[in-house]
C-alpha cells in the first residue's frame, strides 16, 4: 500500500494478500550414488492446477457482483475495477461516487492515487533505463548521485538502485516517512537518512519509501530529467496511459478524479487537506485510472511488450518481478515464505502459480490493489478513495481464487480485516489509558516552554498558549496541543500519514530533555533545549 503497513500497504499486507512463494526441496536423483544432494530435475514453468479455457470470461460477472456487495457492506464512496486476459481488457467498470455528498459517478477512466503501487509501476520506468543502458538494477546509487549516503561507508559506495527497490539496504521500517509529515521536502528527508542506524546490508528487508525513492531519484539524475517526467516518457506515454502521472498537481487538476476518505466511525468524510506525496513520488505519488492500469498490466503480463511493441526489455524486466529478497520469512516448514522483487511482491500460490502483486494505502483516502497470475495471462487491478480496510485485497484475492480453483476457497475479508485491523491500528503505551485519578500536578507552564534541538527531526518548539502548552515540529510548523497526564508527563495525538487514527504519545520532560514517544521508533525522541 504507500505505507508501512501496506504503505500500503507495502509489503507486509501485500504478502498476506497475494499468495507467496515456498522455498525448493533438494533431492536426490534415484540410483546416485555420490554422497552430494543433487536437486531433481523440476519443469520449472508447469503450474500445479490446469485453468480451463473461457473461465475468466464465465468469473466476470461474479466480481462485478462482489464489487458491489463489498461497496455496499463497507460504505466506501468509490471504486474501479479492470480484468486483463490474453492480452485483452474482458472487463471494466467503476462504482459508486468520486465524492461523498457529489453524485458525480466513478467510472473506469477516474482518476485514483495509487500510494504504494506507485512503486512496481517505477519498477517498469528502472527496467527500461536500464535496457537503455548503461545503467543496471546492480548499478551502484552513488555512481549516479554523488550525494547519497547512509550510516555506513561501505553501505554507502556499494548499495545499488536494486538493493534499494528490494529494500534490503538495511534503512530502517519506513524510515523518513515521519519526516516528511513534519514538511520536510525530499531532499531534506534524503540528506538525513545517513543517521539512521542500519540492520545488516542485504540480509534483512524493512520496507522503505524514501529508500526506494533515493534509488528512483538517482536513475533520473543519471537520464538528465526529474522523476515524473522519466515516468511519462519511459511508460506512460508509450502506453497511452494519458491519464497517469507521478505529480501531485497534474491529479489535482484531473476534472474525473476521486477524492479521497478517512474513516469517522462508521462514515467516510473527505480528508482535508488531501494527500500531496510528491516527496516520495516513486514510491507513492503516482495517480492514474483503472483503464490505464490495464494497460500497464497488459505490457507486465506480456513480457515488456503491448500491443506487439516492445516497452521494456524482458531481460530488464526479469530481475523486478523475480524474489530477490525474502520479505515474510515462513513461520513453520509448510509454509511459504514471502518474497519481494524490485518494487513487486513475488509468490507462489497455493496452485503452483507465480503471482505479481503490491497494495498502496493512505490513510487519508486511498487503498489500492493489483494481482498479476502471468502463467495464466491475466491480472486485476482494484482502486478505491477511502482509507485500507482490505477491500482491493479481497477483490483481488477471490477473482485469483475463482480464476485458479472455480470457487474462492479463503474467507479472504475476515482474513484482511483482521489483518488490516493489526497493521493499521493506533499505537502508543497510553492506548486506553486514562490519567492516574491523583496525578502530580504539572510545573509552572512556562519551565516547559523553549526552542529543543534534534539532529534528526530538527527543533521542537514548545510554546504557552493561555492554559496549554503547544508542540510545534518542523517546516510545517505541525502543531498539537500538549494535555497534562501526570507530573512533568504530557499527552498528544500525531498527525500525519505515519500516525494511524487513534494513536497516543507521550511528551516527557526531564529538565532541558524532551523525550516524545512517537518519534523515538528509531532512537531520535530525545530533544535537548
């Protein structure tokens, strides 16, 4: 999705959505008499379940009815839908409205952000500079972008743009997404990410926006031009995807665009101010319609190719839809493991058939979804304006049931609303707390009040306005108003993308300390007047 969660979701609600792959069995091989394992001999494409001919066709109409009955049951305000097989679009339709109180209709051609599934859609735009050359996926970043750097030397000559795209440089979960809800602008964001502390270089996946984004970043400086521009002239404009960009401004202007929705209480309500993610672009700032996700889809599924016309380069593609880093490790020996490529989700379903996916969300209105089956020719996209509950996902997740089995053989909506529930849940150690009913009172406002300094997050001004105290953060000046807890212990909510609804932090002063909760995921929560 864009977020952590699926950011999303990235990957993590992305794995539960699109079946993952096993890890192989070494065999012997009958009569070898050596003391070596040697690997059976496998048909490495055979799927394990033959699809009858003409079953997409005979399924169409079972997804325009669950379509439907998943609007209707959740309340969301919109959704489109395509269904690509053969090389043909068998099905597109959109529902519901583009705004709640409008009555202007979705239909197929309206525009959605995609949040996170911005990131293999610039997987496509990666895989055609390097067929282009001479980059490639092992290209190092800092050949093409002097600049980047992280917490360590080594890590920081050698982390190429794959390493990135398949988040294993070691960059921390989501690192800078909290920065950028501060109003820090990419480059500022970019700059920074050299503090954090790392996890082992290419042996451990944490799912990065700003990662990818550094990565994305520097293919563009290396082709001369800036991201949204490569993305049109690489993919876009090849495909006639002439309703898709990787700018805000350009899906702001869209006349057929919809909004999106957060979730209050059992409504959805327009989110104000909307979603602007041009900092992370290539990972979550694309917008584009379900007719031309179809068209990307159609090229994916075809090896690089549309409509005869080779896009990208199959020997580029390859390495973006292949498991290059194991994203979900199996819990137990029967289970498959999750697997990412460059910027794609890669598994194996439960009938032996590789399976293409990723998730976008935004907590301010977007939750999106794609699955690609490429052994059967076909593929899904599902895009909605309103906040992830896991709708795309179960769309998704039945047509590939119904198209592989016949019958949708998971209850995959009791499945991602629990799912969901976990990775989009309020966080915070006050969580349904209340204050202690004898709580120290707290000092003299103005001893908290002053200017507190951060390397990371940059100061932190608390101020006395009448009777409160308020927290002002970064280049946005965010400011949220401090209620007392317990002593020198104050309470707020975050805002911003990072900050699921509900969430609770602490605000700690110890003297010329300020320690806040929410901002110490990666050990930076201390701030020093």
């Amino acid at each position: 999705m864009h977020r952590r969660r699926l950011t999303a979701l990235g990957a993590a609600v992305a794995i539960v959505a699109a079946p993952v792959t096993g890890c192989g069995i070494e065999e012997p091989v009958p009569g070898a008499t050596t003391s070596t394992s040697v690997a059976a001999p496998q048909p490495a494409r055979a799927p394990g379940i033959t699809i009858p001919d003409g079953r997409v066709e005979h399924i169409v109409d079972r997804v325009d009815q669950r379509a439907k009955e998943l609007l209707t049951s959740t309340g969301i305000p919109g959704m489109a839908v395509a269904i690509v097989a053969d090389g043909k679009v068998v099905y597109q339709e959109g529902f519901g409205v583009r705004e709640v109180g409008n009555e202007q209709e979705v239909d197929p051609g309206t525009v959605f952000q995609l949040a996170s599934m911005s990131k293999p859609i610039g997987a496509t735009v990666v895989a055609r500079e390097v067929a282009a050359g001479p980059l490639e996926w092992d290209t190092p970043v800092r050949q093409l972008a002097p600049w980047f750097a992280l917490n360590d030397p080594y890590i920081s000559d050698n982390a190429t743009i794959g390493d990135l795209y398949a988040h294993r440089s070691g960059l921390p979960d989501h690192a800078g997404d909290k920065l950028e809800d501060l109003g820090f602008d990419r480059a500022q964001i970019l700059e920074r990410m050299r503090l954090l502390p790392l996890a082992p270089f290419r042996d451990s996946y944490e799912y990065t926006n700003f990662g990818l984004t550094a990565a994305a970043g520097a293919v563009a400086e290396g082709a001369h031009t800036d991201w949204a521009d490569l993305s049109k002239r690489a993919i876009y404009e090849p495909l006639g995807m002439t309703a898709t960009s990787s700018r805000y401004a350009d899906f702001a202007a869209a006349p057929d665009r919809a909004v999106g929705h957060a979730r209050v209480g059992e409504d959805y309500r327009r989110t104000e101010p909307p979603r602007q993610p041009d900092a992370q672009s290539p990972a979550g700032g694309v917008s584009s319609s379900a007719t031309d996700m179809a068209r990307w889809m159609t090229m994916v599924l075809e090896n690089g190719s549309y409509q005869g016309r080779e896009v990208v380069a199959p020997e580029a593609l390859l390495p973006a839809v292949s498991p290059q880093a194991v994203s979900s490790p199996p819990e137990t020996p029967d289970s498959r493991a999750g697997m990412y490529g460059y910027g794609f989700n890669v598994g194996t379903s439960a009938a032996g058939r590789v399976v293409l996916s990723h998730s976008g969300a935004f907590n301010a209105g977007t939750a999106t979804a794609f699955t690609l089956i490429p052994s059967a020719n076909v593929g899904i996209v599902t895009l909605t304006n309103a906040a992830p509950i896991g709708v795309p996902e179960t769309l998704n997740a039945e047509f590939a049931d119904l198209v592989q089995f016949g019958e949708v053989r998971e209850d995959w909506w009791g499945l991602y609303q629990e799912a969901f529930a976990q990775i989009e849940g309020p966080t915070g150690e006050l969580l349904g707390k209340e204050p202690p009913p004898n709580s120290a009172p707290a000092g003299p406002l103005d001893d908290y009040a002053g200017v507190y300094g951060n390397d990371y997050f940059g100061p932190a001004e608390v101020a006395v306005d009448g009777d409160r105290l308020l927290l002002i953060l970064g280049p946005g000046k965010v400011t949220v108003p401090l209620r007392h807890w317990d002593g020198d212990t104050f309470a707020f909510t975050p805002t911003g993308e990072a900050a699921n609804p509900g969430t609770i932090s602490q605000a700690r002063f110890d003297d010329d300390r300020l320690w806040l909760e929410f901002y110490d995921s990666d050990g930076f929560g201390t701030f020093t007047r």
